[in-house]
C-alpha cells in the first residue's frame, strides 16, 4: 500500500524549501522503496530550488543517501529488503552502446524508477532530485539505484559516496588515471576537490598540491593528503604550481570548480602530455578561449568526468572498505549532521564557506 511520509520540497523558484508530506507507492517492476538513514546536503539541491537545472517544480530534493531497502518489486533480485545500501543517480542499462561496448561507467540510458512520488495535499506530481529524492522518510528508486555494501559503516558517510565525494575520488582515480608516483593539482577545495585530493593520495600520488582561494580550504585540503598548497589569489597558481614541479607542471591537474578560468588554470599548469580533468560543473553561459595550437602542442588529454566516472557496483563496495580499513577517511567530509527541517538553514550556510557537507540524519 502507498505510504505517506515526511520529504522537503522546492515548491518555485527560489522559494524556501519546506517539509511536506509526500505519498510513496509501492514498488512496481524494478523498482525499490528505500528507508532513507542520511543524506548530503549538495550544490545540485540548491540548483534544483532555484530553478538552474529545470522548472519541473515542485522538486522532491536530496541524492547523496544511504538507506535500508524497505521493498522491492517484481523481478528485482540484486537487492532484498534489510539491504544496506548506497543511492547512485546513474543506475546503468546493460544495453547501449557505452554498456555494450565495456564501458558502463559511459552509459548514455541510465534510469530511475517509472512511477512518480506525489504530494499528498495535491496529488501533484513530484520531480525527485536526480531521480532520487531523499530528503524523505523513504523514496522510490529503481532498484539499479541501489548498490549493496557493508552496513557497519555509519549511513552519514555512505550517502557521500553517493554523489559530491565519489566525482572527486573518481576524477582522481578514474578518469584521471592517477599512479603511482604522480604530480596532482586540485583546483577548488570544496567538498569534490577534497575527494580528487584524497584520491590521489590513494592512488600513490607523490606531490598532491592545492589550490584555492580560501586559506580555511587549503588548510583542510592539507589533512585531506595535499603536500602542498596555493592560494590563488595571493599568487599565480601556474607559476606557483610550475615553481613545485621543477618548472614543468603536474602529470595530472584536476579542475573542481567549473569556471573557465579556473579552466585556463589547470590547462597551463599540467606537463607536457599531462591531463586536465574537469569535474567542476560549468553553467550554460561559460565559454572557454584557448589557442588552439596550444592544445595540439601541449598534447596530452582533456576530459571531463561525469559522477567521477564510477560504475558503483564496482566503485562503492571498494570505497567503503577502503574507509572501513583506515585508508580513506571518508568521516572527514561530515561537517555536520542536521534534522531534515534545516536543509534550508544548510542552502545558507554553504555559501559562508565553511562547510564541506551537511549531512540530514533520519
Ligand atoms: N580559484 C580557486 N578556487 C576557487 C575559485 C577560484 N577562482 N572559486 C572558487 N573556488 C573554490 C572555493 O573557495 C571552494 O573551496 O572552489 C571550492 C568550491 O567548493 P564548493 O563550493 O564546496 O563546491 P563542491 O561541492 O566542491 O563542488 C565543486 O563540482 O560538482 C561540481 O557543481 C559542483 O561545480 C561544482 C564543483
Ligand atoms: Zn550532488
Ligand atoms: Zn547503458
């Protein structure tokens, strides 16, 4: 039967977002009903309220969850209920022709689940925040949206792997390719760079240097595994990045803030045949102007990473072990846990600077 629950809802456009009660169907084919335990408080939500990403109002916010399957539908069999599970908001198809080809993580046909959430006073409709939703007691997902791993591990530092944590560590490690011995520049220490910084130190980086324009993000960035750090407002951070790679740049430079020249930043300051990776999310109006005789002769790559380039089947099992052994401390991204009432009091405080993740507890 239908339950009604407690989910927070962007009603409009930059109208303060409110807790309501939402009607969750059961499961149909496919899909599953999640008991949401956390979820991260995310610049995507923010987006979402305040009419960057569609007008598909109103929006049921929250996506970086973690949760115990409450039930599933027909024909669902890699997840039981009392499975603790991590939400992805990339749940792959199998069949297209990233998915055909060997390359998952590339799928162009991702899903979520075929029935909608409503909202109880109206009826309406609601568009759940990347085919999520969890800022709610339960949500509904499609069952590919869910990817079983330890549940040992506390719910606030599963759900980051859901989202913002696992693009910095999957651009790092993934689609940056990491080794061994690498130089790394993280541009932007928020809560994605943090991750491309604590990737890279996974990944054996040798000399991980940060950069931003905040001095609090650099000294966080330091106990996150950076050996070196640039305030790029005080200094050039090309020259300054040059200067701590014997005058050559790094091997990979990771670009986590989404700006062009922030962009410009990272394409001078690799090596020669090095890779720029941007993670960082750039809004329609950016436009980026390079030479181009200096992208053919600095060779090398530029890419971009989507969700990190994680296939979380693969990705998030590992990562959490990771964690639980000691290597990767995923706890230092929790800055603080919040009741679901305050995710509009997070919105503002994200913008002081001073938090890496908000984390509502259910
Ligand atoms: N140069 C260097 N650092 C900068 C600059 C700049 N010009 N402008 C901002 N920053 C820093 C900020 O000081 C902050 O530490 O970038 C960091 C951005 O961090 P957050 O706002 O916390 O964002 P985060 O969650 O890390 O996401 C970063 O990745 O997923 C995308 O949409 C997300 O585009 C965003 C980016
Ligand atoms: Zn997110
Ligand atoms: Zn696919």
């Amino acid at each position: 039967m239908a339950q009604e629950v407690r989910g927070v809802i962007a009603p409009g456009k930059n109208e303060p977002v409110r807790v309501e009660t939402i009607v969750v169907p059961d499961p149909g084919p496919g899909e599953a009903v999640v008991k949401v335990q956390a979820c991260g408080v995310c610049h995507t939500d923010l987006h979402y309220k305040q009419g960057g990403i569609s007008d598909d109002y109103p929006f049921l916010l929250g996506h970086e969850a973690s949760g115990v399957v409450e039930s599933v539908g027909e024909g669902v069999t890699d997840i039981a209920p009392g499975d603790f599970v991590i939400l992805n908001w990339r749940a792959v198809c199998g069949n297209c022709r990233a998915c055909l080809r060997g390359r998952p993580w590339y799928c162009f046909n991702t899903h979520n689940a075929k029935q909608k959430m409503t909202l109880a006073s109206t009826g309406q409709e609601l568009s759940p925040a990347l085919g999520i939703g969890a800022f709610a007691d339960k949500t509904l997902v499609a069952a590919g949206q869910c990817t079983k791993v330890d549940p040992a591990v506390s719910p606030a530092v599963a759900g980051l792997l859901g989202c913002g944590v696992m693009a910095g560590i999957g651009a790092a490690i993934n689609t940056g390719n990491v080794g061994r011995g690498d130089t790394v520049a993280v541009i932007g220490c928020g809560g994605v760079g943090d991750a491309a910084i604590a990737g890279s130190r996974l990944a054996g980086a040798a000399r991980i240097i940060a950069v931003d324009i905040d001095d609090r993000k650099l000294e966080k960035a330091r106990s996150m595994g950076a050996t070196h750090t640039v305030n790029s407002k005080a200094s050039d951070p090309v020259e300054a990045i040059r200067e701590l790679t014997g005058g050559f740049g790094a091997d990979v430079v990771i670009e986590a803030v989404g700006r062009p020249e922030t962009y410009k930043q990272a394409f001078y300051a690799r090596d020669l045949a090095g890779t720029v990776v941007l993670v960082g999310v750039p809004t329609p109006e950016m436009k980026l102007e390079l030479p181009l005789l200096d992208v053919f002769g600095r060779g090398g790559s530029l890419k971009s990473s989507w969700y990190g380039d994680c296939l979380p089947s693969r990705d998030f099992p590992m990562l959490i072990d990771l964690h639980q052994q000691g290597r990767l401390d995923l706890a230092a991204f929790v800055t603080e846990t919040i009741q679901l009432d305050e995710v509009e009091k997070a919105f503002e405080r994200m913008h002081g600077g001073d938090v890496l993740r908000s984390v509502v507890e259910l």
